[in-house]
C-alpha cells in the first residue's frame, strides 16, 4: 500500500477500513480486529446467499436487432442493467419506431416516454418509475417504413446493484514549504508549485493542463505555461477532486472540459463533467445517464456534439466460475454516448457484456462486495476511423477495436487473448491511454506495474501491419530519472513531431523529440499527482476583473501594487491607475506582466489604486476594483 493509503486507513472506521485494504490483506485486518476485541474469531461464517449471474450466455453479441438496423442498449441478453436505465434505440429515424412497450417480469408494464435525439437517428424509452433489481424486462416495438411494420422484441435483466461504502481520503499535509504556492493578490488560489528542470527552445509552443489532487492544497483544474508560471486554477471545495482538464470544441467553439468529485479508494470516479467556455463559465454539467455517475477517465465531445464518457459500477455478481467468491461483486466498466442537447443516453456499452472476466490480470481472489473484482478497468475512448473505436483496459492489459454500430469486439491488441502478435518491447502492463493516430500507428502509455511488471513506466508508439495482425515498437520514450507510475498517466502527440507525457501518480510532466530526447520536464512539488498532463494552446478571456493588492505604506511612502488575473492569456502589461478619490484616478506607473503575479513599483503615495491590463496594441481588457492604497 501507499503511504498516502495506509494514512486514510488509519483514519477509517472498521467498515471503512477494509475499503482501504487490498484483497491480501484482508484477512490479516479480520485477524487482528478478533485479536484486539479479546474475541476469537469464529470457526466458521455463516453462509451468504449467492450474488446474481452478472454475464451473458453468449460474450460479445451485437447489439442490433435481428432483421433491423436498430441498435438497442441494455444490450438484448445481458445481466447488468441499471434499474434506472432509459431503453436506447438508435439507428433509423425517431418517428420510424412506434408502439414501444416496455414490461418488468416483477414491475409489469412501465409507463414512460419515448424522446427522441436531437440528431435525428433514434429515440430513448424513459420509463417514468425504475425497474426492480433481479427482474427481467421485455421490450417491444415495432419499425415503420414504406414496406410497411416490422415488429422487434428482446430482453435484458437488471443487475443488483452493489453500493460501495463511501470513504474519504483525507489530504495529505507534506513538510515542504514550496508545495503551494502564494500570492498577494489572489490569496485564496495557492495552487501546486511547479519545478521546471529542462527546457529547451524547440519544445512545441502551447500552454501546459494538469488537474492536481492529493496534495495539502486544494484540489483543482490547472493550467501553467513552461516557465512554470500559474495561467489558471480553479480551486474546488474540500473532498472534491478534479481530473483530465483539456480543451476541447463544442459546437465549432474553444472549450475547456475537467472531471470533478469523489474518487473512492477503489481507483475510479462518481460526479460529473463539467464543461466551461473560453471565459471559463460553466456552460454545461455532463452527468451520467440511467442513474449512473460519471466516472473521471476520459471524456470526448464528437463532431456531432455528443459526450463519450466512461461509468464505473459495481454490480453483485457470482465469481464462482473464475474462482471467485459466490457472494462477491464486480466492477462493470461501461461507456455512455450522450446526447448533450438532451441529455438521453444514445448508446451505453458494457464491458461484462463483451469481454470474459477470465481475460484480467487482476486477481480475483478476495473480492466482494466492499471490494469488487476491477477486472477491466477502462481508461481511454477514441472514435477512430470509420465506424469503429478504440478502448484500452488497464486490467486485462489489452486494446480493443469495436463495431461502434453492434458494440462488438473485432480486434484485441495485447492481453490474454490477443488478435495481433506482438513484437518484444511492444506489451504493455497495466496501460493507459490509447489514441490512433492520423497514420494508423498507436500511442500507449505503459505503466508497467502496480504489481511491478516493467522496470519503469514508458510512452510508446506502435505499428500495425498491412493485415493489422502484428505489431510493432517503433517509439519508446522513458524518463531519465526512471519512474514507475502505478496508475494514471497519459501520452500526447504533438503537430510538431514531440510526444507529451503526463507521469500520472508521478508528479511529472514531460516533452521529447522524435528521437527520445527529452526537451522538457517539470513536476510538482511534494505528494500532488494529476490524472493526465497535456500541452495544447489556448487563449483565455476571464469574465471577472483583475485582482489586486497594494502593499501598507504611510501617508508619504511609494505604494507597491501586485496584479494578477487567473486565467488571462492576453495581457502583456499592467497599468496602475492612482488619485485622491476613487472617482479621480489617472495613470501613474506601467510593468510588463511577469508571471501570474506582477508587482509595480508606484512613484508615490495614493490614497486610492487601481490596474488596468493591456494587451500588446495598449487596448485595455479589464480594470481591477478600486482599493485604499
């Protein structure tokens, strides 16, 4: 365990404390819990009823229906629906599908309405009550067309949810003093400090994105150039954590999107998405359907202005047939599409439902319900070329191309079962982060462990063949300090050539040529670690005003202002403004912006002050309030 898990366990409640262990290690905490109570522990437990089946008869079935080109979700035959799932019924146009029926083997008919998707190929059924867990539902329809009716039915089970106990990992508070960092002007930011160590005058141009967690301050999205110097930084309350800031487009426009919220000690996450513009205005909050909480790995707006977000939810599931408890629970990896005009969800894909659980690297020994078997672990989304996406499983070590139309597997890359014989140095362990890119090759970033698989952590490039049946390293990228990052982490190929990567629980971030030459790296001071590091541009307009603060003086002395404004990309100088009355003031001293904060020597005492930022022309962009000097 890590030193910031056994913290949080020592903190813990009895319940809460077999959270923080791991599978291993539970039976030594039952041992030493009878031990300190003065009571043996018993012989044997009495007996728990088994858990559900949680998979289907037949692994990795499309989901269109048989004589349609409907695609329905929960998938027709599958165990792990959500007792609040909408029936998602994509691929013809809404008004083509009539009389949806929609009946709970133990709820019976379901009233509801059927919604369509503002893109015009489909519809939801919303059942106005939600199903009962254990109970098969029965869906019917039928599709017109100028051929007249054809009628549809299938049915899925709704699984019996498994609702971890909530525990929350306290901060932990380090003993460095440049952990945060500080400023007159906007006190209440104290975002992570950054060390930047190497640069060089041919790295790719763009500003750095992080959303640090973990340390003694605040947890936020963070944006920082490469001097090292704080852009932006959203603080957010105490126990909500943020992931995965990066811009993005929606309808044609700059926007940044992050995750936010709790992170169980079970490693992924329950809140939301959340959207903000170039003003850095909420716009939008992206929330999981059917009853579900997003989850923070990955979030992708399409050209078509829907969201791909990943789910994580555990399920009460029988493990017996791998070797498992009967009475254990699982971790079901799922991927939404949603439409965001609506909200309806298009598409939901399960990876118990396409996927064996045999596949995984992670030992299903000790699971639960307090902790479920995280066979699968999905990590990243790509909608890639044509009618197919690209999914990587940090468990079962492995890629996977689907029929984004049927949901179905059509090429595993890596893992137990591979598709596609691999070269030495190209398996991964524990991987995150797959992207195709423009050329057919994959970037992957390798953890390599927890548990220890590689001798450290890696960014790789590799090339399939003309057949897609062998692969190849033909990039590998490694930090000189070697580092073994046991989860988290990401790599991004730039335009010009380099690759960017984020360390994930290594607070590191880094840039390299195409020959592994490493032309950047920085890191944050302490025990902060972020999800993801990317480079990208960006140009941010904040819809508030500058900040402000000036220095005590006496009624003689020189006043010293310092000026910032979080998240501002534009101003180049600072203009401070000073007079008798707040209503009287003129211009008395300029600086060139210096970092987040600028301080600005005045000539001599003023009772009131105020700074105007401007960009490179002189224009004025925005006017601080007006304080006492």
């Amino acid at each position: 365990m890590t030193a910031r898990a056994l913290a949080a366990c020592a903190l813990a409640t009895t319940t809460a404390l077999l959270v923080c262990l791991g599978p291993s290690e539970w039976a030594l905490a039952a041992a030493h819990a009878a031990a300190a109570s003065g009571r043996a522990a018993p012989r044997r437990a009495a007996p728990r009823p088994a858990a559900p089946r949680c998979v289907p008869a037949h692994v990795n079935a499309s989901n269109v229906l048989p004589g349609t080109t409907l695609a329905a979700s929960p998938l027709p035959g599958s165990y792990d629906a959500s007792p609040r799932t909408q029936v998602s019924l994509v691929g013809v146009p809404s008004a083509a599908i009539a009389s949806v029926s929609v009946r709970g083997s133990r709820t019976g008919r379901h009233a509801g309405r059927l919604s369509a998707y503002s893109q015009g190929d489909g519809a939801s059924f919303v059942p106005a009550a939600p199903f009962h867990e254990g109970e098969t539902v029965t869906v019917t329809g039928s599709l017109r067309s100028s051929a007249g009716a054809t009628r549809f039915a299938f049915h899925f089970v709704v699984a019996h949810e498994d609702p971890i106990p909530f525990v929350r990992t306290p901060h932990v508070h380090g003993d460095d003093p440049n952990e945060k960092q500080h400023f007159v002007s906007a006190p209440a930011l104290a975002p992570p400090s950054i060390a930047v160590t190497d640069r060089s005058s041919h790295t790719s141009s763009g500003l750095l994105f992080a959303a640090p967690y973990g340390g003694p301050g605040a947890s936020g999205p963070m944006i920082f150039d490469e001097t090292g110097s704080l852009v932006w930084f959203d603080p957010l309350p105490a126990g909500t954590e943020a992931a995965n800031l990066q811009p993005q487009r929606l309808e044609g426009q700059p926007v940044l999107t992050w995750w936010q919220g709790y992170i169980p000690p079970q490693g992924f996450g329950k809140g939301e998405d959340v959207i903000a513009n170039d003003s850095y205005q909420v716009i939008d909050r992206v929330h999981a359907g059917n009853g579900l909480a997003a989850d923070l790995h990955d979030l992708i707006i399409t050209p078509q202005d829907t969201a791909l977000l990943t789910v994580f939810n555990p399920i009460a599931c029988n493990l017996a047939r791998v070797h498992g408890g009967s009475d254990a629970a699982v971790t079901d990896s799922i991927f939404q599409e949603l439409d965001l005009r609506t909200g309806l969800v298009r598409r939901e894909w399960h990876s118990l439902d396409h996927v064996p659980l045999s596949d995984s690297y992670n030992p299903v020994a000790g699971a639960s319900a307090v902790w479920p078997f995280d066979y699968f672990h999905l990590n990243s989304l790509q909608q890639t070329r044509g009618d197919t996406m690209l999914l990587s499983a940090r468990n079962t070590w492995a890629l996977y191309e689907l029929n984004a139309s049927t949901g179905q597997v059509i090429k595993r890359i890596g893992g137990r079962r591979s598709d596609v014989m691999l070269s030495p140095g190209a398996a991964t362990a524990y991987q995150h982060d797959a992207t195709m890119l423009p050329n057919g090759t994959i970037s992957i970033f390798d953890n390599g462990g927890t548990p220890k698989v590689h001798s450290q952590s890696r960014g790789i490039v590799v090339a399939l063949d003309a057949n897609g049946r062998s692969e190849a390293l033909i990039g590998q990228y490694e930090h000189p300090q070697p580092l073994l990052s046991g989860s988290q982490g990401d790599i991004q190929p730039l335009e010009n050539g380099d690759e960017f990567i984020g360390w994930g629980s290594e607070p590191f971030f880094s840039e390299f040529n195409a020959q592994g030459q490493l032309l950047f790296d920085a890191h944050m001071h302490g025990s902060y670690e972020s999800y993801r590091g990317y480079r990208f541009a960006w140009t941010g307009a904040p819809a508030g005003a500058p900040a402000i603060a000036a220095a005590p003086a006496s009624s003689t002395a020189p006043v010293t202002v310092d000026a910032s404004w979080n998240g501002d990309t534009r101003t180049t100088t600072w203009r401070v403004l000073a007079g008798t009355s707040p209503e009287a003031l003129a211009p008395v001293a300029s600086a060139p912006r210096s970092g987040f904060e600028t301080a600005i020597a005045t000539p001599g005492a003023a009772p009131y002050v105020a700074v105007e930022a401007l960009d490179s022309n002189g224009a004025v962009l925005g006017t601080s309030r007006t304080i006492a000097g």
